[in-house]
C-alpha cells in the first residue's frame, strides 16, 4: 500500500496527464512538449544521483518526507501555472526544478521492506 502511494504521483506515471495539459491548457507545441518531457528525464537521472546522500543524511523517514514534501511543492506550482506567457514557461520549470528531490521518494519505502 505504501508503495502504491509513493507511486501514485511519480512523474512517469502522470506522464499522460501532464502531455495533455501541456498541449491544451498551456498550448505548447509538440517540440515544447517533448523538450519538457525529455527535461523531466533528466531530472528522474538526476534525482538518482541526491537518493543516497538523501538516505544517508536525513534517514529513511526523513527521505520519504522530504522526498514528499518536494513532490508537493512541485504538485502546487504545476497547478498554478497560468496559461499566458512568459509564466505557461516558468512555472513548469521551477515545478520541474522543485520535483528533483521527490524522484526518488519510493527509494526510503523499498530500502525498509528489503
């Protein structure tokens, strides 16, 4: 269940959703959209890279929950992002920026049922 949960709001799983908002709600073009897309690859990289420091710092609690409160805060600034320009640019942005340290929130829960 606790995975489930951690899943739920993981970049890849609302990949979908978000192509969709992108095109319709911000009007993006397909090249914005895949530039998006590909930047939000690169972001899942490098979260990789801060999820064993981030275990290894803060502990497995404090990951998950910095881990989630990174997710959440990435989570509102998506939802406030205006569909007019420059701001339709800036908000994913800094959502994507925000969204570093919760790429790999699920890495706490695994590490405690392995």
């Amino acid at each position: 269940t606790a995975l489930l949960l951690q899943s739920f709001g993981d970049g890849k799983n609302l990949l979908r959703v978000n192509s969709l908002f992108m095109r319709g709600y911000l009007k993006w073009s397909k090249l914005q959209v895949s530039n998006m897309l590909a930047a939000s690859g690169a972001a899942v990289v490098i979260g990789g890279f801060f999820s064993d420091e981030s275990i290894t710092q803060l502990g497995i609690r404090g990951h998950t929950s910095f881990s989630n409160f990174c997710q959440f805060v990435s989570s509102i600034i998506w939802a406030l992002t205006p569909s007019s320009s420059p701001w339709s640019h800036i908000f994913p942005q800094l959502s994507l920026l925000t969204s570093i340290g919760a790429q790999r929130k699920r890495d706490g829960i695994e590490s405690i049922i392995t």
